[in-house]
C-alpha cells in the first residue's frame, strides 16, 4: 500500500512538473512582438525640365560685305540678330551643366577664318556681352570631357550651370570679318546653335 501512494505520489509530481513546463512553453511560445513605425523616410528625385527655344528670325546677311566690330555688335533687326532662350526647370536639388554650341552647315563656302560671331546676354534686354567679337576658326571647341554631354568638335559659343529654375535670353549677331579678302563670286556661311544640358552627378 504504501508502495502504490509512492507512486501515486510520484506520478501526481511528475504530471504537475509536466503541466508546469507545458504552461510555461506555452506562454513562450505564444508571445510575439510588433510594432510598426509612424516615421516614413523618404528618397525624392529632382525633376528637370530643360527647353531651347529659338526666335522667329535666323540671320540672313544678303550681299554682306566685310565690316568692323563696331559694326557688327551695333547690328539689330530682322535677319540681323539671333535670339534664343534657354530655360531650366528644376525641383530638388540638381544641378545642370550646359553648354551652347555652333555648327558650320556643310554647304557653306565661306571659311571660318572670314566670319565673326558675337553673343551677348538679353536678360532683361540688357545686350550684355557674353563672347567678344570672335572669329569662328578661333573659338574652342568641345571635348569628350565636357560635363554638358555636348558632342565633341562643336563651337563652344559659352557654357553655364542651372541650379535653381531660370531662364536665359541671348542674342547671336555674325558678319564677314573686316580682315577678310570678298573675293569676286558669292560665298555663303551657315551656322546652327546648339543647346545641350546635363545633370551634375549627385
């Protein structure tokens, strides 16, 4: 008899023992923690617009004959004169290189040694000068280095940074160079401007 209370004894301590770690077990298994943050972090790009927008007139110098610097950057008129804005909109933080360039069109036959260019700022109307009266042969020219990403081998006219939303108004004039020798047969010069622009690395 007293066997039997041993081990009822022994069996009652075991099952509560069991049942203890059964509880505990399950109230470790049962527990969980979550919690979600109310801070959202955020990555906004900067939006970038960039526009070229030409005039209504090209310059059209019929007949020219050579004249001096006087001369030229006094020159104003239909067909004289070339005006252009160039515009950036920007949001956030970015920053763009750019650049404004001249090609020679190929059925030209003037040579470049014979043409000047001369380009002023006409932000409110002020006809700033930008770039002296130059001769095309003499302007730099691009490289595959430029921060713009205008093409190698184009006439650099000027370069610039947008950081924030502007705009630009230029004016380019161009006549036969006063050193240049007309010869008698008609000879023409084409030049196209280019605007290129290009987000600085962030």
């Amino acid at each position: 008899m007293k066997g039997n209370n041993s081990k009822q004894l022994l069996l009652s301590i075991l099952g509560v023992a069991i049942l203890v770690v059964a509880v505990v077990g399950v109230s470790f298994a049962a527990f969980s923690y979550s919690k979600t943050g109310t801070k959202v972090n955020t990555i906004t790009t900067g939006t970038i617009t960039m526009s070229y927008v030409e005039g209504e007139n090209a310059i059209d110098l019929k007949n020219a004959m050579p004249m001096t610097d006087v001369n030229g950057k006094a020159l104003t008129g239909d067909n004289n004169v070339f005006d252009f804005t160039v515009n950036a909109t920007i949001t956030g933080t970015t920053t763009i290189d750019y650049a404004i360039t001249a090609t020679k069109e190929p059925d030209s036959t003037l040579p470049e040694s014979g043409v000047k260019v001369y380009l002023t700022d006409m932000d409110a109307d002020a006809d700033d000068q930008i770039l002296a009266p130059t001769l095309v042969s003499s302007l730099g020219k691009t490289t595959s280095s430029e921060t713009s990403g205008a093409p190698v081998d184009q006439y650099k006219l000027t370069t610039g940074t947008f950081n924030a939303t502007t705009t630009h108004k230029y004016r380019l004039r161009m006549w036969v160079a006063d050193t240049y020798n007309v010869s008698g047969t008609s000879q023409t010069f084409k030049l196209r401007v280019n605007v290129y622009g290009k987000a600085a690395a962030q």
